[in-house]
C-alpha cells in the first residue's frame, strides 16, 4: 500500500519536472498570480499598492536601462550626420567665396585697366566747377532751340560748358554774359556731337532736327544699329566727356532716318546744371 502510494507521488513529481509540464505549470502560477494579485488591489492593500510602486518602477527603470543603447546610438547617427552636412555646407561656401573673390579681383583688374587706358588716351575726365542754374526762357523756333540760364562769369560759367539735366546731356554754353548764359540744346538744328551707339559700340554723328528727337548722321552702312539701343556722349574732339546718356534710338519711323528719343523733355527743362570736365592724374 505505501509503495503503490510512493509510486503514485514519485510519478506526479517526474510529470512536473517534464518540460512542457513545467512551462504549463509556470503559465498557470502566472495566471493565478494575477488573477489573487488583481483581486487584491480592488480590495485595497496597502500592500499591493506598494508592490504596483515596486513593479511600475522597476519597470520604468528597466525600460530607460533598455533604450539607453538605442537612444545613444541614434544620437550619435544625428550628430554624425549634422557632422558630415555641416562639413559639407561649409565647403560649398569656401567655393561660392572663392568664386566671389575671383569675381571681385576680376572686376578690379578691369576698373585698374579701363582708368589706365582711359589715361593714356587722354580720356579720363572727372567733373568740375560745377553750378546749378535756373531756367528764365527758351528762345524757340522752328529749328532754333536754346534756353537762357540765371548764371554768367559772376558765377563761374564758361562758354563750351556742358549743360546736364540730371545725368542726362542738355547741350552746351554758347554765349556766356554777366549774370547770364545761353545753352543751345541738342535738338537744335545746328547741334553735332560725337556719340556712341551700344551695344554695337558704333562711332556716329547725333545732329539736331528742330523737333524733340535727334538723327544718327555719318555712321557704317553696314552695322546694323538695333532699335531702342542707348545712345551716349563718344568723348572725341574734347567736347564732351564719353559716356553721358543722350537718348535711345527709334526705328519705328517710316524714314529712313535712325531717330533718336532723348532722354530730358527740353520743353520742360526748370534747371540745369552746368560743368566742366577735367582729366584727373592716375598714379
């Protein structure tokens, strides 16, 4: 009787011990643990209130302890990869100066080379004795166009002294008294001066009609000047300085003539400054 009994219990213990018998073993124990354990809190056990503290840090903790690989690894990844951007925006910006640098130099170098060349061809002029002069009357005609200024020798005006409307040309001093000077306009009909036609760079003749518009006179027949192309002073023959904006030129005439629509209204000239322009030395 008591070896059939130890038989039976020797057989319940190696049943227990057997692997699948001790993971559903270990299941239930779980399932019951939760089960007394949840019945328990709804009972309110100061006891089980501490053991949820224990357990909710001790998993809190455990999961910080658990990201804390993840997290220093992806923070490095940041940090590694704002490395290489930051390198790299750094070296596109060393080539954007060192294309701005080059560029500056270059405009330099061309600045230093147009004043020398303007220099040895007795062309650099810079403005001088300049005086600012009220309008009193226009002297018109039907070809005679000119204005009478407030200014004279008192002032400091010269005859040949070049009238400027703003940074536009007027025309020139061409009788010069005491306390006052005539300026003969562009548009006059016996006004010629020497221009340039850009972005051809064509060498012309701009003569005074009478009207509000000038003609291109003596140039290549066979440049092809384009429309609305900017007309300046060319600065041969001492008259003028080069580069003084006179007009545009309109070809939508149906003459063959090559117009030329000045920049100033001489209609509405109020004042005009009058200038002379001398050649500056460069070192």
């Amino acid at each position: 009787m008591e070896s059939s009994r130890d038989d039976f219990v020797i057989a319940i213990r190696s049943a227990f011990l057997k692997k699948g018998t001790q993971q559903r073993f270990s299941l239930l124990s779980l399932i019951f643990f939760s089960i007394i354990f949840l019945i328990l809190g709804s009972l309110n056990f100061k006891a089980v209130d501490y053991v949820k503290i224990v357990i909710k840090e001790i998993a809190y903790r455990s999961s910080f302890i658990v990201s804390a690989p993840e997290k220093f690894v992806r923070d490095n990844y940041i940090l590694v990869q704002n490395h290489f951007n930051l390198y790299k925006e750094n070296e596109d910006n060393k080539s954007e100066l060192k294309k701005l640098q080059s560029k500056d130099l270059l405009n330099e170098f061309i600045m230093s080379e147009n004043e020398r060349l303007k220099n040895i061809v007795a062309d650099y002029l810079i403005e001088s004795d300049i005086v600012l002069t009220k309008v009193l009357s226009d002297k018109g005609s039907p070809f005679l166009k000119s204005v009478i200024i407030n200014k004279g020798s008192k002032d400091g005006v010269k005859l040949g002294m070049v009238a400027m409307d703003g940074d536009y040309l007027a025309g020139k001093a061409i009788e010069v008294n005491y306390l006052s000077s005539r300026i003969l306009l562009l548009s006059d009909i016996n006004s010629k001066i020497p221009v340039i036609v850009e972005p051809k760079g064509v060498l012309s003749i701009l003569s005074g009609t009478g009207q509000d518009y000038g003609i291109i006179q003596y140039s290549e027949k066979y440049v092809d000047i384009k429309n609305r192309s900017i007309v300046y002073t060319a600065g041969t023959g001492g008259l003028f300085k080069a580069g003084i904006p006179v007009g545009t030129i309109n070809k939508n005439s149906l003459k063959d003539e090559i117009k030329v629509d000045f920049f100033s209204d001489f209609s509405q000239l109020k004042f005009v400054k009058v200038s002379t322009f001398i050649k500056s030395e460069i070192e």
